[in-house]
C-alpha cells in the first residue's frame, strides 16, 4: 500500500489518497471516498511504507489442535503478537507474515491436571509486553475459545490490556500480570466476544473459513481445512489482517477501515444468542442445572448449610458435597469425588462451587487444587466463593467470585478455631448466590475484583469484628442515638463514639458493622498493628470493601480519570489504577479513588456509612486531612469515627460534628450495660438464683462501668481462676485484675521469668504484631516450647489472621511495661529491642550469605496471603536501626555498636530502606508537581546531600524532569536536570516517543523509574513534598 500524490479525490478534490492495489482502488482519506484506479493489480499487497520493527508473536496452541500445521504457521521475531487458538478449530496459515521476518513463540501444551501451562503463558505474554508500543494481541474468536465462563483464551485477554487512544476507551485488566497490549480481534467462528473488548471493532474472517460439521471426522475436517487455507480469498485477508498488524498500533487507529475494508469490520457486539451465563433456571428446570461443592473441612458448615437450602430451592447437588475433601484421602472417597465432577459432567452445564480458603486453594497443599485441574479437564464451569482472603489459582483468576468471608464467624473452642455462621450475613449471601445462579445477578469473568484484591491490598478485620461482638449485649442507648443520626435527612455528616481505655468502643464499633446494613467499608486501626496507622492503607482498604458494596462505583472505578478536585490537575485523565496506586500522594488517593468516583455515581437509594475506629491511632495528619475534604463528599455519604478521649483528635473533629457520644463507665447507662451482659456471660455458672442479681451488682460495681474489667473477670470465671462463691477475692480494680489474671496463669514465677518474660519482651518491644513463625525464630524455639507458651499464653493472647499473635487488648502491654502496676511480672521493654535488634541483623547477615538481596525485594503492599520469610524481611528493612537506637543501657548499647554502625553504613540495606519508604509514602516522597526550575534547585540547595533528588512537571517541556545533585556533592553546588518522557503506552522514557527502540529503557511507572536509579547509586535521597501536589499536565502528552 503506498500513498500517491499525483491524484486528487474526484468527490472533494484532496490529494491525499491511498491507493489500495488488492481492490484496484482508491481511498480518500478526506471524506473517504472510494473511487476506482487505472493502475493493474498487484497479487499480493505492497508495504512499502513499513519501517517499524520486525514482531514478536505468541502463538497459543489449545488441545486437539494438529501441530503438525502449526508448524506451518508464519512468523519469525520482533514485534509482540498474542496469537489465541482453539481446540476445535485449526488455525490457519499465515505465511505472509512468516515471510516479513517476524518472530513466533508457540505453546505446544495442552489444557490438564498437573501441567503448569500458566507460567508458559504469562512468560509468552511477557515477551509481548517487552516490545512496548510494538505489542499486539491477535484475538481469534471462536465458540470454544471464548465461552464462558471456562473458555481457554479468556485468561489470554485478561492478562492482556488495551492502552487506551481516547480518554473514554476502555482497558482489559487483570489482577495476576498487569499488560498494556494492543487487542485485535478476529472473527473465525461466530462467538459472543467478551465484554471486555466489546469497544473494538474486529476483523472478519468467517466467510473465508470453513465451519465443521459436528458429524464430520476429525480428518475429513482437517483435510477440507487444509484445502481452504490455500485459497486465494483466505491469503487476500491474511494479507489484510498483516497489513493491520505491521500498520495500525490498535484496532482504533484511522488506517483500519483502509487497509482491512469497511465490509470486513464490525463491532465486538454479541454475535448470536450469548453464551449460556453462569445461572439456574429457576425451581421447575433447576433439574437440567447440576453442582458439586469442593471445600476443606473448616467449611463444613457453611456446605453443610448450602446444600440443604439449594436442595430445597430445587437445584440439583450431588451428595457428595456434604463431604469435605481432606489432605489424605482413601482411594473410595477420591473414586466417589471422580463419580460426582462425571455426574456434573453429564449435564453441558455442570458447575463446581468452589469453597476458597487457604486451605483449600492455597499452593502447593490446599486440599482443592487437584480437583480444581480435574474439572478444568472435564470442562465444568466454576461458582467461586470467597470464604477467606486468599489468592485464586491463575486457571480460574478471571472468574468473579462472591464475596462470603462475612459469613462465617471465627471463634476459638477447646484451643481451635471454629468457624461458626452467621444468621444474617449468610440470608443476605445466599440470596446473591441464588440470584447469581438463576441470572438475575452476574458473575463478573474479567476478574476486576481479583484484580482489585491484588492493587489495593485490603485489611481483614474478620475475627476481630467475631472477637468483638461475642456475647455483646447492652449499648442500647447509643446504638438508638446512631439510628437516629441515620434517619436524619439533613444530620451531621459526622458521628463519634468516644471512650476511655476499656470503655467498650471498639465493641459498638463493631456491632455497628455487623448488623447495620448502612456500613459500605470500615476500618479498624490499633497501636498495636502498625499498618493499620497508615492512611494510605486504610483508603486502599475502604475502596475495595466499596467496590463489593456498589457495584456502579466499581465500574466507575476500572477507568479512573482526573478531574474532581479543584486544585488537583493529574497526571493523566487515562491513568490505569496500576500506575495510580503505588505512586499517588494519600491526598490524590482520596481524591481519585473515593471523592470523584462516589460523586460519579448515582445516588444509592439509601445513607451509605463509613465508619473508622480507633482514629487516634492514625499516622499524624490523616484525620485531618479527611476532615478538611468532608464537604466534597457526595451528600449521602456519611461517617463514623471511634476514638479514645483524646483531646486533640476531639478538637479536630469539633466542626463537623455534634457533641460526641461518651461512653462514660460513671453514666447510670454504662453501669446499666455491664449488669446486662454480666447476667447474660454468667448465666452458667451462678450457684442459685437466689443470689443472682446481688452477685451482678456486685461485680458490676467492682467493674466501675469498664467493660474490659467485666470481660476480663467473665473470662476468669469461665477457666476457674475465680468462683461465683468467693466474691471477696475479686480484683478491684482493671491492674488489680491483671494481677489476678497474672497470677493464676502463672503461679510459678521462677517459671515466667526464665520462660514466658522473654517472650513478653519481645511482644512488648515488636513495632508491630508478629507472626508465630517470626517470634519462633527470634527466640530460637523448637516446637515443643512454642506449643508449651501458647498455652501458657491462655486468653491473654490470641492468633488472628495469619498467625499474628495479639493481646486480647492493648491495655496487657501497658500494664506489663509499667514496673509500679505489673510488680513481679515487669517486663523490661529494653531486653525485647535488644533481642529483636540482634536478630535482624543476625538474620540479615544469614540472608546476604545465601544470595539474598534486599535491594531487590518486592516492596509492594503487604497483604495477608504474605509469606513469613518475606514478612520477616521487610520487618527488618522497616524497623531493625529502630530497635537498635532503643538501646540505652551500657552493656547492651556495647554490644550492639557495630550492628548500628553497619546498619547505617551498608549500602544496600539503606538502599532497601529507601526503596521501601518510596513505596510506602508513594508519589508524594519525591514529586513537587509543576514547579520551575530555579525552585528545584533552591529545594536541592537547602537538601544538600549526596545524590538528594526531586521529580518535577517542566511545562515549558511539556515533560518531567528530575532535577538532582551527584553522588559525590562539592561546593559550588551542580545541579543536573535530565527530562523524562510520557510515552503513549504510559511507560516512561529518558529518550522522546520518536527516538524510542527496542533497545531504549522503559519504566512502567516514576516509582519504577527512581527505584532503577536508586539501584544504580545516582538517586539517593528523595525530598519529600509536604503540600499538596499541583499538576497541570499537557494533555496533548
């Protein structure tokens, strides 16, 4: 295809026509006209104006397919092309493109249990990735490849994205392997494509390719394929479908209707009767519907209850459901598993509800994952529900699942966790489910919540909501003024519950979110976990729980764009929440992910409430910051805050809010509220009720209105440690009751203090929650003695999720930490740095020996699904220099010396400190926006350190550019600026868009983009922006 000047379009008379040789004629590329040529006709197409760079293909081969004539297929290497098959149907040759010196990456592999084709086709998708804005994903659409919800190139085109050309277009995403490739669908077979692509136009190659009779043998179809695949009308659209590859850079460009021809385009709208949806028929046809459940034994209740209510309801459920798959398994029960996925098999549209847990899914031993790949092979579809937060194995990621981790409430009986249900969360579940399965409610298959799960990383709070609201009783008064301040059409946009150390708040806090259907997202931050401290956590957190509560606010959020903020110009009105999580400044999060979108929406038909506790606790700042944006809320959003009575968090609140609601233990009310709950957790155990209400009022007045004191004398009572018939050797007092507690736990106090103290000490100086496996390798315990201090531990402590072991309440280590309160039980909070700080850098030591680097850990955010040995190493980064500048004492200060020295003098470890604060802080630790040159020179002048650096937004470049001093800083002081580039892919370049290669670094993000110079030695110390960020970015980038 070459272009002419020397002809003029007879319909407007513009010289730019593009002459089409295939067809014998001409293209307006003014009006679009077409009009005929005089000059022969070619026999193949001729690119001679093709300069990129030779492509790269990935060639996915599904099973059935004939090898043999894949071999045939064409290309050789250097642009990305993601070529989707099919195992029913053969792919066709492409010899064209083979000739033009393109690259192929073919995936021999086939679909079943035990092969490991996930890795073989995220590493073919990386090498699409590698080529940058020369990628592309080549989409043949076919009934078998694309049927839902199982169909094999589905996982292709979520782990693939489209980079969006317009503002408005939409991208593919997924949570495993974030790609920005370039779709372009081709019709083989009529299919309904996904939704995903449902924006692109595609390429129509149905009438050229023969469809198989059902009845016809598998070499009959093969030959009359073959004999097709060498016509001259199947080689002129190979032509066509080349000529869009090596032309256009998506499907979107404006060459596309030139070179493929308007008759063979079409939208990526449903082609026929859709594909049958993830659904039951409703009762009468339930019997053509048939389920298996695959789930651990710690789901055998919530099974057990599924079952018997999907029965009732007239859906079909194999017996074999009531019975939990277990690690080892008699041959009769794995043949019976066998019999059941072939009894679902029967029916075209048999399904597997997956129970997920860690234990069930999780890799390598979850007991779930063998039937997982054998009812892939089997071709079941799957109903996932999300029982535990946990990663889903790849072969199903894409797949939506419902969100039941509400369901099941977590308490611990006779030392083991029992997971009980929940009444109404589980009413409210099941109905989702069944309107799920009778298609009222979709499944989402592009996997947007997995990938969600995956960007923002949320907080599981669900056994401390469990712990927190068993046996809660009382609290009337305040819960009536809550509902009140709900039911106010024009109330407060603020509500508070504040209270003493032991008060209760956290307790109505969490009563608030178990039964108040209001309550979109939460959060719950303590002294005692550090993470929950952070801001940008906890917006990360309340926006995914938003996006399982709302659905219009998930949609809204897949395409985040600027706007929103009458200060804030971002960086891009197209940014992908992949580019926007790790770098954006808390103020930019709040604002992009929270205020703009929930604006966007419409207004839900009820209060939607946010509540947060424990708000003392926040990094400084971040209540504030909250507060000062509140009026940009939509109007119908509302919050709840929970704090100790603090004074300083209460003034700030003081404006946007009435009086708050104390719980004051002296109010006749709180007093009220201990005798009920002291009657409700004593109802065993009182000798005679005669005596009844004389023994509540008297321990209610020995409580003094604390809740913590009651519950901690219900939890003496029920382990024998006190007797209803011995009142007179309570506690008077909450230290008097941890000096009860104390003492009956350990009447051996030679034994707590070789033993148990040094544990404490460690608990007590740990700058956050430790998990056993952590606390195990600090103190150098065997099994044997880890199992004797668990149980020593009694309810003092309890493991939350992920093992994390926690005080029943923060106020255990105050007491413990003060020496007048704690007496012989003290525990010196000085020892427990001094034994965490030797460890950290005993075991960094150990790691550098084995070939670990810290530099090159993954600094994204921490999430439960975390393994302990990353965990343990990014604790070091975080906080080992902290536990050694704790020390003060002579001899521990001596001895840990050269620790410090060491700590503040490796390079690599401050490197690894650094990498991990920019990922913590994100865009805000060294972006100051649009700021001029001479001003980031002034900045640098004041920070004059070795390698001090900024990123700035240069308008006058239309760039950024990153302003820094040299490794090695002399006076005069030199200042560097070097210009990073915006690529259209929305990478980042040093070299302008026109000047890239295939040699040219590229950076996904500015994040990326400091951590490789930080790596490298010449950025070292960021400084950090303070204000907030004022952009205002060209959006001709």
């Amino acid at each position: 295809m070459t272009q002419h000047t020397e002809r003029c379009c007879p319909q407007c008379q513009s010289t730019s026509v593009l002459l089409l040789k295939r067809r014998g004629a001409w293209l307006c590329g003014a009006c679009e006209h077409m009009f005929s040529a005089s000059s022969p006709q070619p026999d193949a197409i001729s690119f001679l104006s093709y300069s990129r760079p030779k492509l790269k293909i990935f060639l996915s081969c599904m099973p059935q397919m004939d090898t043999t004539t894949t071999k045939r297929l064409p290309w050789h290497s250097k642009t990305s092309v993601c070529l989707n098959a099919s195992p029913h149907r053969l792919i066709t040759s492409w010899e064209t493109v083979q000739a033009r010196g393109h690259d192929v990456w073919v995936d021999h592999e086939q679909l079943s249990p035990g092969c490991d084709w996930e890795t073989d086709i995220s590493n073919g998708l990386n090498r699409v990735k590698e080529a940058q804005e020369h990628g592309r994903v080549l989409l043949l659409m076919t009934p078998h490849a694309l049927r839902r919800p199982d169909g094999y190139c589905l996982n292709e085109i979520a782990r693939g994205e489209l980079p969006p050309v317009e503002p408005k277009s939409h991208a593919v995403r997924h949570v495993a392997i974030t790609l920005r490739l370039s779709i372009f669908p081709v019709f083989v077979a009529t299919c309904e494509p996904p939704q995903s692509i449902s924006h692109l136009p595609y390429f129509d190659m149905r009438s050229v390719v023969p469809l198989r009779d059902l009845s016809e043998s598998s070499d009959a179809w093969n030959t009359r394929l073959r004999t097709a695949m060498s016509t001259p009308a199947l080689n002129a659209r190979l032509d066509q479908c080349t000529g869009l590859l090596e032309m256009c850079d998506n499907m979107l460009a404006y060459a596309v209707p030139a070179i493929a021809g308007v008759d063979n385009l079409g939208l990526c709208l449903p082609q026929g009767p859709p594909s049958a949806p993830l659904q039951l028929a409703k009762p009468e046809t339930a019997s053509t519907q048939r389920f298996v459940f695959s789930y651990g034994e710690k789901c055998a209740d919530l099974a057990r209850q599924l079952y018997n209510d999907m029965t009732d309801a007239g859906l079909a459920v194999h017996p074999m459901s009531l019975r939990p798959l277990t690690a080892l398994m008699s041959a009769e029960d794995e043949d019976a598993r066998r019999q059941a996925l072939d009894w679902a098999q029967a029916d075209n549209s048999g399904k597997l509800v997956l129970f997920i847990t860690p234990g069930s899914v999780g890799r390598p031993h979850g007991v779930c994952l063998n039937e997982i790949s054998l009812a892939i092979s089997k071709g079941l579809g799957f109903v996932p529900l999300m029982v535990r937060p946990c990663e889903i194995p790849l072969s199903i990621c894409r797949i939506q699942w419902l969100d039941m981790c509400d369901v099941c409430a977590v308490h611990r009986q006779d030392a083991e966790a029992v997971w009980g249900l929940h009444p109404a969360r589980y009413a409210k579940r099941y109905a989702q489910l069944l309107s799920a399965l009778n298609g009222q409610m979709g499944l989402d298959h592009d996997g947007q919540q997995a990938r969600l799960f995956s960007l923002l990383s949320p907080f599981s709070f669900q056994s401390q909501v469990s712990k927190l609201t068993q046996l809660f009783v009382g609290r009337e008064w305040v819960l009536a003024k809550y509902d009140a301040w709900v039911q106010q059409q024009h109330g407060s946009r603020v509500f508070v519950v504040s209270g003493v150390i032991g008060s209760g708040k956290s307790a109505v806090a969490a009563q608030i979110i178990q039964n108040r259907p209001e309550i979109a997202a939460f959060h719950l931050a303590s002294l005692e976990e550090d993470q929950t401290q952070s801001g940008r956590r906890c917006i990360l957190s309340l926006v995914y729980q938003l996006t399982t509560q709302l659905p219009e606010y998930a949609n809204v959020l897949k395409y985040v764009h600027g706007g929103g903020h009458p200060t804030i110009d971002l960086l891009s009105s197209r940014e992908p929440l992949e580019e926007i999580v790790p770098v954006k400044s808390v103020v930019d999060l709040l604002h992009l992910l929270l205020i703009a979108p929930l604006n966007a929406i419409t207004h839900p038909s009820s209060m939607l409430v946010i509540l947060l506790d424990g708000i003392e606790c926040f990094e400084a700042g971040f209540i504030a910051t909250l507060t000062a944006h509140i009026d940009l809320w939509p109007s119908w959003v509302r919050f709840v805050f929970g704090t100790r009575e603090d004074p300083a968090v209460l003034q700030t609140l003081q404006a946007y809010m009435p009086p708050a609601v104390s719980l004051d233990p002296g109010l006749w009310e709180s007093k009220m509220d201990i005798k009920a709950y002291l009657g409700r957790a004593l109802d065993p155990h009182f000798p005679s009720e005669a005596k009844r209400d004389e023994t509540v009022d008297f321990i209610a007045a020995r409580a003094e209105g604390l809740f913590l004191y009651a519950r901690h004398l219900v939890n003496a009572i029920a382990v024998g440690q006190l007797q209803l018939t011995q009142l007179d050797a309570f506690p008077t007092s909450m230290g008097g009751c941890l000096q009860h507690c104390f003492d009956s736990q350990f009447p051996s106090i030679e034994y707590y203090k070789k033993t148990i103290r040094p544990v404490l000490e460690v608990l007590c100086a740990a700058n956050e929650p430790l998990p056993l496996s952590m606390l195990r390798s600090i103190l150098q315990l065997d099994v044997y003695q880890q199992q004797d201090i668990l149980l020593w531990f009694g309810s003092l402590f309890y493991m939350a999720d992920g093992d994390i072991i926690k005080p029943f309440h923060s106020s255990v280590f105050d007491w413990l930490k003060d020496m007048k309160s704690a007496g012989s039980y003290f525990v010196d909070v000085e020892n427990g740095h001094y034994t965490i700080g030797t460890w950290c850098y005993n075991e960094y030591m150990r790691s550098v020996k084995a070939g670990v680097d810290f530099s090159k850990l993954d600094y994204d955010l921490e999430t439960d699904k975390d393994t302990s040995t990353r965990r343990a190493r990014i604790y070091i980064v975080r906080h080992a220099l902290q536990h050694l500048e704790q020390l003060a004492e002579e001899s521990h200060f001596l001895a840990t010396m050269e620790m410090s020295v060491f700590f503040n003098s490796d390079k690599t470890f401050l490197l690894a400190q650094r990498l991990l604060s920019i990922r913590e802080i994100g865009l805000q630790s060294f972006f100051h926006g649009k700021i001029s040159r001479d001003e980031a020179q002034a900045l640098l002048q004041r920070n004059a350190q070795p390698g001090a650096f900024l990123i700035r937004y240069s308008s006058a470049q239309k760039a950024y550019c990153v302003s820094f001093l040299p490794p090695t800083v002399s006076f005069p002081l030199t200042f560097y600026h070097n210009l990073i580039y915006h690529l259209n892919s929305g990478a980042y370049s040093l070299v302008p868009p026109h000047e890239v290669t295939a040699a040219t670094e590229i950076f996904s993000d500015l994040v990326s983009f400091v951590e490789a110079f930080q790596r490298r030695g010449i950025l070292q110390a960021p400084i950090r922006s303070f204000g907030t960020i004022n952009r205002s970015i060209s959006k001709s980038m």
